[in-house]
C-alpha cells in the first residue's frame, strides 16, 4: 500500500493519446486515481487552438493580432457589430477529441488491468476562455457563451465516457488575478471569482464528479502570474471549497507551488498560510511542486513543510501539464513524481 497518491493535471509527453496514457501508467499508474488522455496534438497548448477557431467564427472579428509568444502578444477579438456570441455557436473541440482518445484509454485501462481508473477531462475556466479571447472587460460581455458551451461539452462528455469520469476545472485567470489584487480586496474577490467556477459547476449533471486545477499559467513554459506566498490560492480554495454545490462532487484540489520554469521554494515562510486551508476530509489536495529542475532533498523538504501544515499527505503533483516541457523533461517530472509519492 503506497503512502501518497499522484495527479496529472493534463498534457503529457507522446506523440499520441496511447503513447501518453501509456507512459503516465508505466511510470505512475499505481499512484492514479484517474487519467487524462495526455492533450496531445495541438491540444498541448490549452486554449491557444480555441481561440484560434474565433477567427472563422461568422459573428467575431479580430482586434488585435498576437502570435502566443508571450502574454501580452496574444490575439484579441471582438463581436461584430449587429451581432450576438451564443454558446450554441461555439465548439470548444473537447467533444471530439474525447470521441478519439476515450476508446484508447480503455483500451490501456484494461491492459494495465486499472479497471477501476477514471477518465479525466480538462475543463477550462468559461472565465478563462473568455478572456484570453475577449480580454478583461470583453469576459465581462461574452462570458455567458463559454458557460454555455462548456456545460454543452461536459454533458456530452460525460454521456460518451460514464458517470465517474473527473472533470478538472483549469483556472489560472483567477488565481493570478486574485494574487495581483491588494490585501484587502482578495477576500471578496476570492468570494466572487469561485462562485463564477461553482456556479459553472452547478450547471453540469447531477452527480458530476470534479476537480479544480488552480494554475499560475503556463504558456511557453512560462508563468503567467506568481504569488509572493500561497495566502492568495487558500483564500481561492476556501472560498470554492465553502461555495461548492453538494450534489456535484468535488473530489480534488490542485495548488501550484511551482510556477512553469521556476521550482517551488523551500523558504518556510511561502508556505505558512496553508495552516488556514479548510478542506473536507473528503477533498484531495494535490500539491504541484514536482519538477524537473530542482534537487530531491529539496522537494522532499517542501512535501514535509506542506503537509505539517495540512497534517495529512498530498497529492504529488506537477504545477501544470507538461504539454510545454521538453519529452525528456516531461518524463523527469513523472519519474519525480513517482519518487515522492513512493517514499
């Protein structure tokens, strides 16, 4: 019996879903309780393909053009003039990707004899979505069309692939915008940003199982957002954890410690604020800080400094996906994640 469990929280490294899925289960699959399918293809990048799909959109124009080199050199659209952004209009592409790679994770679920494995499906943020697309104030606009269209996709998902399959809902939007803010504000702003999320939640089937994904970014392998120390995610998380519908279950909590290219910390202090985290004895929390860059000893440290907070074991896990890394790097970051939870 393993001490600890690991999370992926999306992409992995393969060419394709059965080399993805079936590396994550060679190198961690006895510390899973689910698996995605590894966001191969152009799904390796987030939301960057949906997006791009706004520029055949019949009711969207561009504004500004942008090459996702960096943040500030993303695309921005705009709703033409005289017409409206529906859900209906808007095909976010999960749907058919699930469509592909579902049959293969059952296919590897049974050779690796996991049975009792679920699959995992990305959700991004319907805030997320839309601004990336829209910007700031066009989310504030255009929003209702990405809920609109996400809870469209989860329904179908879940009728393709069961009851128990995870969907992870991926915020990186609110977390940084959440840590940007001053002290005094982040409180009802964390109020206000997780009743977004649980009310997207609300909306899906009774019965939905969930994570939720809170990220710093990760574009290019690098951050979007950095936290001066965790105070901003435990508000986030208290706040989700407090707001959260009952009937739709949440399963897991993803934190990150790490930020893309920079390793967690293992200054003490950066961690403190995790002794007011308030999660249900039921709730899993996944603590990103396995990476590929940094020394055992010290990720061994921060596991030990994180769950003396917590007083219970977490969840190893990455601080995002690993659809931006390297494939040699990637694999590192499995291999690490395997160690901590194996010890």
């Amino acid at each position: 019996m393993t001490s600890r469990e690991a999370h992926l929280v999306g992409s992995l490294p393969g060419a394709t879903a059965t080399e993805a899925m079936s590396t994550a289960l060679e190198l961690v699959g006895p510390y899973l309780r689910s698996l995605p399918d590894g966001e191969t293809g152009e799904r390796r990048n987030w939301i960057i393909s949906i997006v791009e799909t706004l520029r055949s959109h019949p009711d969207v124009e561009l504004r500004r053009e942008g090459d996702w080199s960096d943040y500030d050199k993303t695309p921005r659209f705009r709703v033409r003039r005289g017409h409206r952004l529906l859900g209906a209009t808007l095909d976010l592409g999960h749907v058919a990707a699930v469509r592909e790679s579902f049959p293969v994770f059952e296919k590897v679920r049974a050779a690796a004899g996991r049975d009792e494995l679920a699959f995992q499906q990305g959700v991004p943020s319907d805030l997320d979505l839309a601004m990336f697309a829209f910007g700031p104030l066009g989310a504030l606009r255009y929003r209702r069309a990405f809920t609109e269209a996400t809870l469209v996709e989860i329904r179908e998902i879940a009728a393709l692939t069961g009851p128990d399959t995870l969907f992870q809902v991926e915020m990186p939007a609110e977390l940084v915008l959440l840590a940007r803010a001053p002290s005094r504000a982040r409180p009802p702003l964390a109020r206000l940003l997780a009743r977004g999320v649980t009310q997207l939640a609300a909306g899906a089937p009774l019965g939905t199982h969930f994570a939720v994904h809170l990220c710093l970014g990760d574009m290019n392998n690098r951050a979007f957002g950095t936290m001066g120390d965790v105070g901003p995610l435990v508000l986030l998380a208290n706040a989700l954890v407090a707001a959260w519908p009952a009937d739709r279950p949440l399963e897991l909590v993803h934190a990150p410690f790490a930020a893309a290219d920079h390793p967690a910390t293992t200054e003490p202090a950066f961690y403190a604020p995790l002794q007011h985290l308030r999660l249900p004895a039921d709730v899993r929390f996944a603590a990103g800080f396995a990476h590929e860059a940094q020394p055992l000893e010290d990720q061994r440290r921060i596991r030990t400094i994180i769950e003396d907070h917590l007083g219970r074991p977490v969840v190893i896990a990455s601080a995002c996906g690993l659809g931006r890394r390297t494939g040699e790097a990637a694999r590192v970051v499995l291999e690490r994640t395997a160690e901590l939870c194996a010890e």
